[in-house]
C-alpha cells in the first residue's frame, strides 16, 4: 500500500504542512519494498540514541525532521524543485528497539538494504551517529567500498568510547577496518575543539584520510574546502553523512556534542548541495538533532530539514 498524503488536498494542488499523515516533504509513505521499484530516493527513520556519550535525544529526530519539512517547489537560488524531478518517497522508519542497539543496528541496515535492492537512494534521518555504521556498510555491500564525505566538529575514528567499541564516536574507525570505506576517498569537514587527540589523528594519517577543520573553512571559505573535498573523493560511488554538531551551536543547539566555532547554515547548506552534485552519491545520512533540546525546539530540525533538501537538489542536479 502507498498512502499519498496529498490525495484529499488534490483538488487545491498543495497541502498545508501541519495537516495530513507525516511524512517527509508530503512524499508518498510506504513500507512495502515491493513498491520502491520505480522511486530515485526513499527516506528512512533511525530514531534511535542509546549510543551516545552525552546528551541524548536524538530518537525525537525523525519525527521532528519530517514535521519541519518544508513541501514541494523550487529553490530559489537553482530553481531546482527536487520533489518535481526525482520520485521521493517515505519509507518509514526502520524497527529500532530501545535499549538494543545491536538489533536495531541490524533493523537499520535490513531496512536500508531494501531500499538499494529496489535501486533506490536511501537518505536515513538519525539517530545518534553510530547509525552511519549500518548505513555505510549496507550501501558498501552493493556499492563496493565508498568514498566518504563526513561534515562534522568530531572525527568519529575513537577505537572506543568509555570502553565501548560501538559508539557514535567510533563508526568511522570500523568502517575503515572493515574495508567498507576506502580511506583515500575519505573527507572529513568542520573538525575542531577538543576531541580526538594524537593518536587518532595519527591513524588517520597513516590511512591517508583527508582533514579539513574548521579554520580551513575560516581562512580559505567553504567553496575552498568543498572544491578540494570533490577532488580528494573523485569519481566512484560515495556516502555523504552530516553531523549536525558541524554547525555552530547558535544554528543548532539541539545535538547531543555542541562544540562553538561552527559553521553557519548557509555554509553547509551550500556544501551539502555542492556534495551531492558534483559526486556520485549513493547514500546519505543526517544525525545527531535533538528536537527536546532546552531552547532549540525545532530550530535544528528545521535546519536538518534544509540539509537533506539541499541532497536532493543536489542529486536533481547531478541528474541533469
Ligand atoms: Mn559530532
Ligand atoms: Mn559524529
């Protein structure tokens, strides 16, 4: 069964976004993989943090996602209307147990891998960033090993965290290891504070994974930064994973490690676009938004929102 959340507003062409069942943007809701066949992208739910080292609360996320989502139509600087030239459709969430991580780890690559046996992109709303493991992994295990483009204040190479080796602080290291990701076509965008330290940096290193920080972005612009990200991942298949945390706490408080001295939204909006035109991007991840977070309440959903919108025009202009 597909169920169009637009059916009963037909007559007027649109939709009031508080009205209707929830999905993201208005997109047909499924969660029948026999009827993704024919879809270029489906969005997946992964509501779940019991992975995180701080503050949680990214379970709320892609409920909170979907709520900001804004309908169907043109951007106006690409005048690219996403939801016109690729068929978008929702897929649900993926069957998380609270307090089970490794089942629902298992839930969320099963529910991403059926989406890319239909052929289909998937673009998975998170969830704490522990996620991206079963993410990455299910779209390397049709893809091949990926390239990646990881926009975050933290490298999430940590062997472990507190003593616990599947963390959202160590999914990078993993898919590394595991040969999921290639590190020479591994970016990572937005790093600074105070987290990791040498030794990682040093691993990383000795991998060839590219680190651009934040006073990159500060001293050479984003335009800079992205260009050399293009080059550094070049052709082949490629997953891009967005930690909101990369963005400055005054645009997003609502994440589980705020860290000052971030990006602006208008910085990512922009990457995130660039991203997903310029390379070939076969899967997508946006995590870490805590929608409950003091002050925030939808702030960092709305602009979590922006960011997946941003893929999708991306890829719409990949297509052209
Ligand atoms: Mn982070
Ligand atoms: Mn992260």
């Amino acid at each position: 069964m597909v169920i169009d959340p637009l059916e009963r507003w037909r007559a007027y062409g649109e939709k009031p976004d508080f009205a209707g069942p929830l999905s993201y943007g208005g997109a047909p809701l499924t969660q029948d993989p026999t009827l993704l066949a024919g879809f270029d992208v489906a969005i997946i739910g992964a509501p779940t943090d019991d992975l995180v080292s701080d503050r949680p609360g990214a379970r709320f996320g892609p409920r909170a996602i979907r709520a900001a989502s804004c309908p169907a139509g043109p951007e106006l600087e690409t005048r690219v209307d996403a939801f016109a030239q690729l068929r978008i459709v929702d897929y649900g969430d993926a069957a998380v147990l609270p307090a089970d991580p490794e089942r629902t780890h298992e839930a969320i690559e099963a529910t991403v891998g059926e989406v890319l046996d239909a052929g289909v992109i998937p673009i998975v709303l998170g969830g704490d960033h522990s996620i991206a493991e079963p993410d990455v992994r299910a779209c390397a295990n049709r893809h091949g090993p990926l390239g990646l483009v990881h926009f975050d204040t933290h490298t999430d190479t940590g062997t472990e965290v507190f003593g616990v080796a599947i963390s959202h602080g160590t999914p990078m290291y993993r898919l590394v290891r595991e040969g999921h990701v290639n590190p020479k076509r591994y970016v990572q965008i937005g790093l600074r504070g105070y987290w990791p330290g040498e030794p990682e940096f040093a691993w990383q290193r000795e991998h060839g994974i590219r680190a651009f920080f934040m006073h990159d972005v500060r001293d050479r612009g984003i335009d800079a930064v992205v260009a050399d990200a293009v080059r550094v991942v070049g052709d082949g298949p490629v997953f891009l994973t967005v930690d909101v945390d990369v963005l400055d706490p005054a645009f997003a408080p609502g994440t589980g490690t705020p860290e000052p001295g971030g990006m602006t939204s208008l910085e990512l909006l922009t990457a995130v676009r660039e991203v997903a035109a310029q390379l070939d991007v076969v899967g997508a991840d946006v995590v870490e938004v805590i929608p409950t977070a003091v002050a925030s309440t939808d702030i960092t959903a709305l602009v979590a929102d922006r960011i997946v919108r941003q893929i999708l025009n991306g890829i719409a202009l990949h297509r052209r």
